[in-house]
C-alpha cells in the first residue's frame, strides 16, 4: 500500500515542483522587464538620451527647424547587458530606420550614463546628408 501511494504521490510532487519552477521564471521575467522599461522610460534615462541628441545628433533637435522632432523607447529591444548595463534603442522621428542604441550605466546616485552610442546606418547617412548642405550653404 505504503509503495502504491509513494508511487503516485512522488510523480505528482515532481510535477508540481516542475510546473512550479516555471511559473516563478516566468514571473521573475516579467518582473525584470517591468524594471527595465522603468529604467528605460526614466526621466533620468531621458537626460542622457536628449543630451546626446542636442549634443552630437542635432543642436536643433526637438525643434521647428530641427532634423530630429521626437523619439520613442523601443520597448521590444530592452536587455541586461552581460558586462553591465541596460541596452535602449531609442528610435527617431517614428522612423525604425533611424535609431540610436544605448548602454545606460546607473551611476550610483539615480543618475544614468551611457557607456557607448552606436548610431544607425540611416542616421549617418542623413546627417552626412545634412553637413554637406550645410556646407554648400556656408561656401
């Protein structure tokens, strides 16, 4: 009787701890992408995203006469960097052509940096684009 039961309890057991196991990861995932996004959409993320924009994109960014005019967070891209970090593509003008790519660094007091910028081959197109009329303007 006693080896009956133990063999029916202990597959179900298995199983529980099995499915058990998965619902945790599962929820541990979204938990973590949850935090991720909250980074991502930070207003101090936000800071490190606009100032490089105004400071090496478009000093007009933002503006009427300005080649950048918004940007949205690609929430789909997010990722835990396995050196550190949070990787953000921060896509342009509504155009998924146009991105740049960040790996936010926490500095320790809330505040964020990046450790590298990587630009899209679009983007670098247009701001070449860009320069070259700006200099035929000047000539």
């Amino acid at each position: 009787m006693k080896k009956k039961l133990l063999s029916i309890v202990l597959p179900i057991g298995i199983l529980g701890l099995i499915f058990g196991g998965i619902l945790f990861m599962n929820y541990q995932q979204k938990v973590q992408y949850q935090e991720m996004i909250n980074i991502a959409m930070s207003n101090e993320a936000k800071v490190v995203y606009e100032e490089y924009i105004l400071s090496y994109i478009d000093s007009n960014a933002f503006q009427e006469n300005g080649s950048i005019r918004n940007y949205t967070v690609d929430k789909n891209s997010l990722s835990y960097n396995p050196m550190g970090g949070l990787m953000v593509k921060i896509i342009l003008n509504s155009n998924s052509y146009l991105y740049i790519d960040f790996n936010l660094i926490d500095n320790g007091d809330g505040t964020y940096h990046s450790a590298y910028y990587s630009e899209s081959p679009n983007l670098a197109d247009m701001l070449d684009k860009k320069e070259e009329q700006s200099v035929k303007v000047y000539k």
